[in-house]
C-alpha cells in the first residue's frame, strides 16, 4: 500500500500522462510559490549587497533592504556604513561613492546575533529607474571578513518603478520576495520528507 511519502501521484494520473512526451508542472503544483519549499535559514551577523549591473549602467541607487525570517516575520538590521540601506525610511537612498571592484557597488548590514533570514527584497530609489540594479549578489558572514555566497542574479532581472517602490514596501507577496537557498541544500515540500 503506498502512501503520498513514497509515491506522490496516483497510479491512474500517471497511467493518463503515458500519452504525452513532455508534460508541463503550472501552479497547481506551487512552482511558482517557493514558500512551499522548506529551507535551512541563513544565520548571518554581516550581509553584503553587491550591484554589479544596473538598468543605465551607471552607480546604482536603492532606498531600503528588507529582510524576512523563517515564519514570515520582518527582520531588522543596522549599517553605521551604510545607515541608508536599513533605515526604515524609503525618503533615504544608499548611494555607494567608490566601487568594491571595477563595476562593482556594495553595502554591508548587520544583524542582531542569532537572527535567521530566509528571504529579501529591496526597494527602489526615488529617482529615475536607470540606477536600478538588474544584477546582485548577497553574501553572508559571521565576521564580516570570510563571505559566502546567499543568492547571485547575474542575468538581467525585471525591475519596474512600481513593483519596487509602492506595491513592495512591507508587501507579503511573494513575487516580490527573493529567496535564499544555501547551495548545498536539497529542496524539500515543506510538508514532507523527500525519499532517501
């Protein structure tokens, strides 16, 4: 007798698909819902954004990082470098004056010991949508020295004046939100155990 744990579809529903050579999964299946996958949380004391692409070429410019944690919950943080970038007001820009590297911009956070994040999102600038980031990477570190790699968008990402800056600000859905994945990790239904 084989339950959902070890065998996920019904043995007729597979039967019926035997027809078709290639069957596409839509969001009856939740792919599109990545809060459905059960991750193992960052713990990070340090965070760094790094822009290295941006929609005009030019210095970027954003107005707040935002972070969320295991349950949904918000998850502060603080940057005496960077005070911009985790302010709470989105009136304020993080403008980096120099880059990290030729092409590069970054910004570093931290957090209170202990915090988990499993997602972010973050806000555009004021100003006009040429100084939006379309590529990033975040990183993560307990000492703000050694950094590890939490999430790289390296391919051109949508970035629309209104997604961004008045639909996103503190919004829970999920389109808005980028989640953080550790590379070593399988993806796993949040209500139940993959097969070994």
């Amino acid at each position: 007798f084989a339950t959902h744990e070890v065998e996920p579809f019904h043995p007729w529903f597979l039967k019926n698909l035997e027809r078709f050579s290639t069957v596409r999964l839509m969001d009856w299946t939740h792919i599109n819902s990545e809060h459905f996958i059960k991750r193992t949380p960052f713990t990070p004391r340090y965070l760094r954004f790094t822009s290295t692409a941006t929609h005009g070429g030019g210095l970027p410019r954003i107005s707040e990082l935002l972070f969320k944690g295991t349950q949904g919950e918000t998850v502060s943080c603080t940057s005496t470098t960077f005070p911009e970038l985790c302010d709470g007001d989105p009136n304020t820009d993080w403008v980096p004056l120099e880059a990290s590297s030729p092409g590069e911009y970054s910004g570093v956070v931290e957090f209170a010991a202990g915090s988990a994040i499993s997602s972010y999102m973050w806000m555009t600038s004021g100003w006009s949508r040429r100084v939006d980031p379309v590529m990033w990477r975040l990183e993560v570190s307990d000492d703000n020295s050694t950094w590890t790699l939490a999430d790289l968008r390296s391919t051109t990402q949508p970035v629309t004046y209104y997604r961004r800056r008045i639909a996103s600000f503190g919004s829970p859905e999920e389109d808005s939100w980028y989640p953080l994945r550790k590379s070593n990790e399988l993806w796993e239904w949040a209500d139940r155990v993959l097969p070994s």
